[in-house]
C-alpha cells in the first residue's frame, strides 16, 4: 500500500527552519517601521481626543494643568525620568481671570460588554459634576451605547452632586444627586454611575490635601493659571 | 480563452463562490461585526486589503514556501497584513479603528483568508490570484453589507446611522444583538436557498454548480 503513494521529495529541516525565520524576520521588520510611523499619529491623536474633552467637561477652560499623582499625592512637577503617560493624572482648568473651574477626572471599569472609560469635570468645592463624557465603550449599539448617544443622559449629569444615585426614571424624588438611568441599558447606566462615584471618593481627599498645601503658599494660584500646559 | 479564465476567476467569488453565503466561509465576523451598515463596510475593507495583500505575497512567494511549512508561512503572512492594518487604521481614521476594536486582530483567524490562499494563490499565477483575492474580497463585502444593512435597518431602524424608518417604529433591538446575526444569516441563506431552486425550475439547462459541490440527484454531466 505504502510503496504505491508518491513519494515527495525530502526536505531537509534546516530548511523548513530557514524559511520561517527569514519570512518572520521579514515580517517583523516591516511591523515596526510601521509601527514607528503609526505611533506618534497615533500618540497624536489619544492626546487630542483627551485635550477636546477636557474641554468639554470643564466647559472650556482659558487654561488648564495636569496634576500627577506621585507617591500618594497631586503634584505639578512630573519627577524626571518618568513617563507622564505612566501616571495617573487629572486636570485643573482655569477661566480667563485665573479663577479655578474644575477638576477632569478620568477613569474606567468593566460596563456590560467591555470597560467604560470616561471623563468628567468636578467642581471639588461644591461637590458637584460639571460634565460627563464617554471616551471609550463597546456597550450595545441601540441599547448601553446610549450612555454616548442619549443627550439628555449625558445632560443629567451636569450639576448633579457627588456621591451619585441612579434611579428608575420617574421614580425620582428630586435630590440633586439622582440620575435618571436608561431604560434597556441599566448595566451601562449603571456603570457610569459608578465610575464617577469610585473617582470622586478616591480624588476629593488627594485635592483636599493639594488645595490645601496650594493655598498655604502664596501666589501658588496665579503661577498654576499661567503655567497653562495641557494634557 | 484567458478573459474567460480571468473573468470567471474574478466573478467566481462575489456571488457563484461567495465566501459567506455559499461557501460558509468566514462566519465569525459575519455574525459578530454585521450590527451596523458602518462596521460592515470597515470590516469588509479590512478584510479585503488583507486578502489581496496575502493573495499577492503568497503567490509571489509559493515558490520559495515548502510544503511543510506552507500554513505556518501563510498564517505568518496574513498575521502581518492584519498588525500592519490595525496599525494604520489607528493612526489614520482612530474612529474606525475603535469601534471594530478587537474585531480586527480577528482577521488572522478568518478561514475564508487562509482558504483561499491555500485552494488557489499557492497554485496560480500572481494576476489570477489577485483577480480571485479581489472577487472573494468583493463577495465578502456584499455579504457584510447584505447583513448589516438588514440588522441596522430592523434592530434600529437606520442605515448607516440616518433613521429611515421614522420615529413610530419601534426598533427590534434583538436584531443589533448576537442572536440577531444568526436570524439573519439563517434567513438569508433560506432566501437563497429559495431563489436559486426557483431560478432552478424556470431555466434547468443552465444551471451550474459552484466547483465540486453537486447535490444528490443530479446527474447530468458537469
């Protein structure tokens, strides 16, 4: 039986080996001269999405800095040698006479499908949420992406006080602190609540704290406002 | 003769062979990314740069792919397309590239890319399996877009994100959902299923068989 099939010729390992380590050496070379093409564009991008946000959360700010949290507290001052992409950071937004608008928090935790990553503007003093915005989400399209698409979700959200409550629509009592969540994308709704109530009680201290050491030293206020800087 | 072959290798694949609808071929993407009009169509270029560029290398380069190692050498060829694509398409349109999201790296493992290079780029002609690469190509597309078009219009009464069905419809959410792809595969295939034992009926003599596949019962030469 064996003897009647064709008999192919031997190839001998070395060059099986061969081949396939030419053709991945080859391949890799050309993934990373793209890659070193495509990494900044898209470096470029991320950082202007997050710039237009921040924007937007804070309801456009003359200026705005970033504060780094090294070593359990917000700092200014990026320590040398450390990438400021490595760290977490918020962003402090002034208006054109210098006053302080708000704080961009970003954060992000598992939605219905995938993590939801957002931002939002807080005003730290009278505790309440400037603006919400969904940076990032693989929720349903037609049901949890509503957290992006139904405006008068993302409008509930401003003014709204810290800590958040989400409520079944109607059955609200009025308090500042409800959200009306979407009907169908309760998880999503959920989600968003959550987010923002897990970064303000993890923020408001470590800005407690920065405040208050910023307000000892004088002037600190008016070189943060002309320090400008962005994300 | 040679326009024939080249015609027949270039329309072979967007209807007679079509990847999705005849062949089963490429299913996953079918039923996971067909949720809008939009996602289809970035799904369908994705896929189709990625086929013409393997059909293109694995053609040129068959000469020099042993036997042995010929999967592993076009996996390794469609796996660099797919990271050069998802690279590109992140740099150059960042709102495509997020709401395909994973769905791209998942191009490596579409059977219908790695079919086609091993039932024909790895046995003819650079032109004929580019000509094939984009008939296949093509094919996918009108599958996605068949698919997507339903389920979007249905599931949320749009297409490509312009509602035209009007407010008092009430959309069948469990269209843009995953059972939602299954329904619609399943329909379209009984719809087709339908219109060719039709066309079956009016017109016996012409009726052809994609290559190799020949129901019971028929028994006229091929």
């Amino acid at each position: 039986m064996s003897q009647e099939l064709p008999v192919r010729p031997h190839v001998p390992s070395w060059k099986l080996i061969a081949t396939l380590a030419v053709a991945g050496v080859a391949a890799g070379l050309l993934i990373v001269s793209v890659h070193l093409w495509t990494q900044p564009r898209i470096l470029e991008h991320q950082a202007r999405a997050l710039r237009e946000a921040v924007r937007e959360v804070l309801g456009a700010p003359e200026t705005t800095t970033t504060l780094y949290l090294i070593e359990g507290a917000l700092t200014e001052e990026l320590p040398p040698g450390v990438d400021s992409l490595s760290v977490e950071r918020v962003f402090l937004g002034f208006d054109e006479s210098g006053q302080r608008m708000g704080v961009a928090i970003s954060g992000g935790e598992p939605g219905f499908q995938d993590v939801i990553n957002l931002i939002f503007g807080y005003d730290h003093a009278s505790a309440r949420v400037l603006g919400m915005k969904v940076l990032d989400n693989k929720e349903t399209p037609g049901l949890g992406d509503k957290i992006v698409k139904d405006s008068s979700f993302v409008a509930e959200f401003v003014g709204a006080r810290a800590p958040l409550a989400g409520i079944k629509p109607g059955s609200g009592s009025g308090a500042e602190s409800e959200i009306d969540m979407i009907t169908g994308a309760t998880i999503s709704s959920r989600a968003v609540i959550a987010i923002i109530n897990h970064r303000v009680e993890a923020v408001a201290p470590l800005l407690d704290q920065y405040f208050r050491s910023a307000a000892v030293e004088p002037g600190a206020s008016s070189t943060v406002a002309g320090a400008g800087g962005g994300p | 003769m040679r326009a024939t072959t080249a015609q027949h290798d270039l329309v072979r694949g967007i209807w007679k062979e079509n990847p999705v609808l005849i062949q089963m071929l490429g299913l996953c993407p079918a039923l996971a990314v067909t949720n809008t009009v939009a996602n289809s169509i970035a799904m369908g270029l994705a896929t189709f740069f990625v086929l013409t560029g393997s059909s293109l290398l694995v053609s040129l380069l068959k000469r020099w792919i042993p036997r042995e190692v010929r999967i592993s050498a076009y996996i390794l060829i469609i796996a660099t397309f797919v990271t050069l694509v998802d690279m590109l398409l992140a740099a150059i349109v960042p709102e495509i590239h997020k709401a395909l999201g994973a769905f791209i790296a998942l191009i490596v493992v579409n059977c219908m890319i790695l079919g086609r290079q091993e039932a024909f780029a790895s046995k003819n002609t650079v032109g004929r399996a580019l000509l094939d690469a984009v008939g296949t190509g093509t094919g996918f597309m009108i599958a996605m877009l068949l698919m997507g078009g339903f389920r979007e219009l249905l599931g949320n009464g749009s297409l490509l994100g312009i509602n035209v069905l009007g407010p008092s419809f009430e959309p069948w959410i469990v269209m843009i959902l995953p059972p939602g792809g299954f329904f619609t595969l399943g329909f379209l295939l009984l719809w087709l299923a339908w219109w060719r034992e039709r066309g079956a009926e009016e017109k016996p003599r012409v009726r052809r068989w994609p290559h190799g596949v020949r129901p019971e019962g028929d028994r006229r030469a091929a």
